[in-house]
C-alpha cells in the first residue's frame, strides 16, 4: 500500500486536486490545502527533503515581487473607470450612424468599436457592458434578430481578451516566462483575423438573411456632414490617444507594460473628468472592485505556487509531461489536445484557474515538443475567450443578462452566442495551422548553433619570453 | 429549511465575530487605498523618467534650481520608487485577502456549490474553514514567520541599488495570513451559528467580475 502511494504521488495528488476543487471550497485555499497535505505526507514518505518546504516562503514572495503581475491592479481599474467614463457612447453612435444605412451596418459599428475598446482595455465588462447599454435597444428597436444581435455584442466584448493590452496576454505571459511585449506582438495578427472572421460573418448573414440585420431607415440616421464628423472626432481622438499612451508606448519600448497600465489609468480618469463623468463615488467603487479581484486573483495564485511546488517535489511535472508528449500526432496532436482540453475546462474553471493551475503543468510538454511559447500562448488566449462564451458559464453572457430587457430571454443570449463561439475556435484552428499569423510580427531568434562556434586559441609560444604573445585578433567566426 | 424551533443567536460570539470583522473591514481599507496610490506611483515613475530630459530642459531655461533638484532627486531615488509600488502591490494582495473572504468573492468551482442548498453550503464553507483554511493559515505563517524576521532583524537590502528594505514586503507575507486566519475563525463561527441558531449569513457567493 505505502509502496504504490509513494509510487503514485504525483497521480493521486491531482486526483485530490481534483476531487477538493469540485467540492466548491475557494480554489486559492483549497489549491494550498491540497499542496500542504500532501507535502507532508511526501515528508513523511521521504519523498521530498524537508528544506524543501522552506522554499515555499521565496516561491510565494516572487509571487508579489512579479513586475508583470502588478499591472492586474492597473488594467482592472482603468477598465472600471472607462466602463463610466462615456467613451463607447460616442463611439458607438458615431460608428452606427456611419454605417447605419447599409445592411449589418449596426453589427460593424459593434465589432468595430468592440475591437478599439479592446485596445484600450482588456477587460470583457467594460466592452460588453457599455456596448450592450448602448447598441442593444438601438439594434432591437430598427428590427435587428435578437440572438444575433446579443450574440454580435458579446463576442466583440470578448475579443478584448485577445486585443493588445490584455490582463490575459500579461497573465499568459508571466506563466510562460515570456515577454509581455512579445505577447502582445504575437496577438496583433491573431486579433486582425479575429475581427474580420466576425466582419465576414455578418456579411454572410446580410445576404442568407437579409431581415435579421437590416439596414437603418432613413429617419433613423439623424447626423449628418458636420455633426456626424464630430461626433466620431468626439470618440476616435480621446481613443486614439489612450491607444497611443497604453500601446504605443509599449510596442515603442518606452515603458513596461505594467507602467503603460498606470498611465492608462491616469489617461482614463482624464478623460472621465473630460466627459465630466468623474466622480468621487465612481472611482471609490473601482478602487474596491480592483482590490477585491486583485487580491482573489494573486491568492490563487499563492495557492498554485505551493501546490505545484510540492507537485514537482513528487515528480508531478515529469508525469504529466510524460503523458502529453506522448500523444499522436506530434505537434498538431499535442496542439489540437491541450486546445480541446482547456475548451472543456474553461466550461468549470475560471480564467484565472486554468492559467494559473493548467498552463504550468502543459509548458515543459510544449518546450520539449519545440512549440514557440509566444504562438503557443496566443493559441491558448484564443480559447480562453471561447470560455467568456460559452453557456451557461460564459462571464459575458452573465454580463449581458445582467443588462438587457426582460423580453430579451436568456435562452436567445445562449442559442445567439453559439456562431460566435464557433468563429472563435474556427480562429483558434487557423492559429494551429498557420503559426506565421502569430511569429512573422515576432524578432527571430538567434540562429546561431553554440556548437560549432570556433574560438581561435593564440598559439603556443613554448614558454619563450623575449616577445609577447603572438594573439591572433580577428574575430572568431561564427558559422 | 430553517428549522422552527431555532432560538436566536447568543451574544458573545457575535461580538467576537463583529471585532474581527471590524478590524478586517479597516485593514481591507487600506488596501483599497494603496490601490490607487499603488497606480500614481507607478505613473508618476513612468512620467518622470521619460522626461528626465524635458526636467533638464526646464532647468536650462529657468535656472530656478528646482526642475534640477527634482531630476537629482528622483536620479538618484527611482529604485526606492520603484519597490514602493510593488510593496503596495504586495498591501493590496495580502492586506486585502481577509476582507475579500469576509465578503466572499474568492473564486470557486460552483459546478456543485452553485447546485446545492443554503444549509449544505454553509456546511462546505465550516469544513473547508476547519481543514482546509485554519491549518493552511498556521502552516504557511510557519514557513514565512521565521524568514521575514531574519530578514527583519538582519535589515535585509533590496535587490535594486537604492531601494528600499526588504523586510516590509516580506512580512506582510505572515501578517496577511495571520488576519485570513482571524477570519477564518470568524467565519467558522458564523457557519455554526447559522447551522445552529436563526443567524443568516450576511454575503451569499456570487462569481466575480473580470
């Protein structure tokens, strides 16, 4: 018995994992709880040294010494603040009015502005919330299908997941141990293909079923010329200005992306004070929606360090690595498995979850299968935001449900979300087949092979002492 | 289904409850404040060290001596600056962790949670208390208690040239867990009072926002 425990550690402290999550205990503690007891069970085993434990106290606090992870706090209260500050408004009545007169001109205007609020913030709330305020009562009142029209809205709050600056590409990217900004380079291409496989869809739709988005009448086109003009200056300027101080100062190698977050901020509540929406309750309630998903988010992270401290201490990593690099099918087979595994996962856990719990255990499988960790992040926050989507679960349904008319009935926000959710995995399969989506924006590495680099030695000089060594300086050569 | 024949809840736990909670609630406080100073903190950092030049600048013109005097100040302060805003970032996460179990917005897998009964919840949360988070709080203020006062008493320097102590950061690690462990207790006892007695539990779970 005590034999096939000790053999089996690793499987049976997943199994617990498992079993102690389903149970509903807060996943941070319940993570920990699990890590403990088995540590000291491993401890008692001989498993594990008992100095091994006392790197829990480093392992915790390069959790809240991480750079990176610093700008969850920052990107999560200037989404709250942009969420009030009135800048979909405009921005959505511009665009609708726009494109109004053509067919799914109203399902443009919202993917349109869902993809420029994700590059100013990456949070799903914010998008989904403003957008579904705004759009929704205008799309149903001019006839629009109210499936497609939830559907459109929520899919385009989502993509924020995917657009440049997200939490979640930070977030990924910290797991990974790669560069955010690296991230950030690698999700461009993805979040082009993702905004126009939606912008192809509505076309579709606009000619198979030409009355579930109809174009606007006349009448209902009031700005024109002049006022249209300034109503889109009124929303694209401050944007544009936001996406410079957030983005562009990243990809300019001007600041991290955790200092471009607080900037953010400070641009958010400017342009708050601007709108003169800034206010003294508005901002309260950010600061303690901030705190709150701060610190729940960085507990299950604490939790996860000393769980996955003591699963490697048992040989955790080496078992799960074992098992996915074995799969058929190489790369695609390993690709195609791990997608389809957080797919499903994402229906139990939350993103936090699955990137603090799932990704460790899936990164030295991808390392030793030669997967660039840049594409393979990329891939996995594109079917992460498939979670945001999927009933009954998905947070922007939630979010949307909070927000729409009672005649709305929760079964049209799920039947809508469904052709979004398969434009999204159909996004997350052209990532798998097509990698240079995700590399060609990305520096290449170096091609140098350290293997047959030649150092020339000076020669020998038999210890004879009336000249100087003879060195020869040309440089070595690198082959 | 409460029972009918409850009687209310007796006295003193409550106001031992209500102490704790008070004190998590002021703690939390100031976690929620550090949030907004954590974020002009980091901005003003950002700010002033890309225009460094335009200080410089100012200097050249005025000659005031105070645009130079900010330069040098910050010149030769920004790692101070710099671990200030992580230290706050550390208040946030650990300051803020008890409040955030008082109010009940730790995340859980609800696939169950969600499914059942007020009374089987509330019987989840008083055996997780009790085997899950009490010993999890004692442990992991073993493993941090000593390394923070080494680190303490030793006046440990920061990693950065110029920064600030390390001991502020690192013993936050066992304090945080010493007021989840506070309310861990508290809320033990209000699961016992509301399995027990006519107490309701004041926060019901909901999923957080992102």
């Amino acid at each position: 018995m005590i034999d096939f425990i000790r053999a089996n550690m690793a499987p049976l402290m997943f199994g617990g994992l498992v079993v102690f999550m389903l149970i509903g205990y807060p996943a941070a503690f319940s993570l920990s709880a699990v890590g403990l007891f088995f540590g000291i069970a491993a401890l008692q085993l001989h498993l594990i040294e008992p100095e091994f434990l006392g790197n829990l106290a480093y392992q915790l606090y390069s959790v809240l010494s991480n750079d990176l992870l610093l700008a969850v706090p920052f990107f999560t209260l200037m989404g709250v603040i942009l969420e009030r500050s009135g800048l979909a408004e405009d921005l959505l009545e511009g665009f609708g009015q726009l494109f109004g007169g053509i067919r799914g001109g109203l399902s443009y205007a919202v993917i349109f502005v869902g993809a420029i609020m994700g590059a100013i913030t990456g949070t799903v709330a914010a998008s989904v919330i403003s957008m579904g305020l705004i759009s929704l009562p205008v799309m149903m009142r001019y006839g629009y299908n109210v499936r497609h029209a939830t559907g459109v809205i929520a899919a385009s709050g989502t993509i924020a997941q995917l657009i440049p600056p997200s939490l979640v590409l930070i977030v990924l990217a910290s797991q990974l141990g790669v560069s955010a900004g690296a991230m950030y380079i690698g999700a461009t291409g993805a979040s082009i293909v993702q905004v126009l496989l939606f912008s192809a869809w509505v076309l579709v739709l606009s000619i198979i079923r030409p009355k579930h988005v109809p174009a606007l009448p006349p009448e209902a086109r009031t700005l024109h010329g002049r006022a249209l003009a300034l109503k889109l200056i009124r929303g694209m300027v401050p944007s544009l200005a936001l996406i410079f101080v957030v983005l562009g100062t990243i990809f300019l190698g001007l600041v991290t992306p955790t200092e471009a977050g607080a900037m953010g901020v400070v641009g958010a509540l400017a342009l708050a004070a601007f709108n003169r929406r800034l206010n003294w309750p508005m901002l309260w309630q950010g600061m303690v929606a901030t705190m709150r998903l701060t610190s729940m988010v960085i507990f299950i992270l604490l939790g996860s360090r000393v769980f996955s401290l003591v699963f490697q201490g048992v040989g955790g990593s080496h078992w799960i690595e074992s098992m996915l690099v074995s799969l058929p099918g190489g790369q695609i087979g390993f690709l195609l498995f791990t997608m389809a595994f957080i797919f499903v996962m994402a229906f139990f856990l939350d993103f936090f979850e699955i990137a603090f719990i799932i990704i460790p255990l899936l990164i030295p499988a991808a390392t030793a299968l030669d997967i660039e960790l840049v594409w393979f992040g990329i891939m996995i926050c594109a079917t992460l935001q498939t979670s945001f989507m999927h009933p009954p679960f998905g947070f922007a349904l939630f979010y949307l449900r909070g927000i729409t008319p009672r005649e709305v009935r929760t079964r049209d926000i799920y039947l809508g979300a469904i052709p979004w959710l398969f434009l999204q995995v159909a996004l997350v399969v052209i990532l798998i087949f097509f990698p240079q989506l995700v590399t060609a924006f990305l520096a290449p590495a170096s091609t140098t092979d350290l293997n047959t680099i030649q150092i020339t030695l000076p020669p020998d000089q038999n210890g004879d002492l009336d000249a100087p060594p003879a060195f020869d300086i040309s440089p070595p050569t690198f082959n | 289904m409460p029972l009918p024949n409850l009687s209310p809840p007796p006295r003193w736990p409550l106001r031992f409850t209500d102490a704790i909670d008070e004190l998590n609630r002021l703690i939390g406080l100031i976690a929620i404040w550090l949030v907004l100073l954590c974020t002009l903190v980091s901005a003003a950092n950002a700010i002033i060290r890309y225009s460094s030049g335009a200080l410089l600048w100012l200097e050249a013109r005025t000659g005031w001596g105070l645009f130079g005097a900010l330069s040098t100040f910050y010149a030769n302060n920004s790692n101070a600056f710099s671990d200030t805003s992580w230290y706050m970032f550390a208040g946030i996460v650990m300051l803020g962790g008890a409040w955030t179990l008082k109010v009940n917005a730790h995340v859980r897998v609800d696939l169950i949670y969600g499914a059942v009964s007020e009374r089987t919840r509330t019987w989840i949360d008083l055996l997780g208390g009790l085997f899950f988070l009490i010993p999890l709080c004692t442990l992991l203020i073993y493993f941090t208690w000593g390394w923070a006062w080494t680190s303490l008493v030793t006046q440990e320097a920061s990693a950065n040239a110029g920064g600030l102590p390390q001991w502020p950061a690192k013993i936050l690690l066992p304090v945080g867990f010493f007021i989840l462990l506070l309310q861990a207790v508290a809320e033990i006892i209000k699961c016992i009072l509301a399995l027990t007695t006519k107490y309701v539990r004041e926060f019901a779970y909901e999923k957080p926002a992102q």
